[in-house]
C-alpha cells in the first residue's frame, strides 16, 4: 500500500456522530466507494466542492440543495 498526503483536512470523530455541511451548496455527487465508505460532494455558490468522505451512511441524494450546517451523513470507520 502507498501513503499519501492531500490537500483535506481530517477530523477525528466517533463513529456515528453526525456530519453537518461546511456551507450551503448543492450535492454533486452521493455515492459507496469500497476505498472511503460514502462520499457525499457539495459544490457551493463560489464554484469550491467539499467532499466529504469516510461516511457511514449518508442522508443526502445527488442534486440535493443544502442549506450550512445541514446533516449529510455520519461517520464511518472505512476511509483509508
């Protein structure tokens, strides 16, 4: 396996605990990856997408209008 750094931030959280989002946006893509669990995309009025990755289930569908702070998921334990 090869390690790599990226240009995200990680936040420890338990397992379960809800995932609000960082800003209002829309959802550009929800979807199961086998490497990070859940993945949920936020493209936001500025043209910057969140991602959000290691979700244990998500709440939020494709084309979604999210208001800031909204739940999309919780945390999962998968992501690698």
């Amino acid at each position: 396996m090869v390690w790599r750094t990226h240009n995200g931030i990680d936040i420890a959280s338990d397992v379960g605990t809800e995932v609000d989002t960082a800003g209002e946006g829309t959802v550009i893509e929800s979807y199961e990856d086998e490497k990070y669990g859940f993945v949920v995309k936020v493209q936001h009025a500025d043209g910057v997408v969140t991602v959000y990755k290691n979700l244990e289930k998500t709440v939020v569908e494709k084309d979604d209008i999210l208001d800031k702070g909204q739940m999309i998921g919780t945390v999962g334990n998968k992501g690698a």
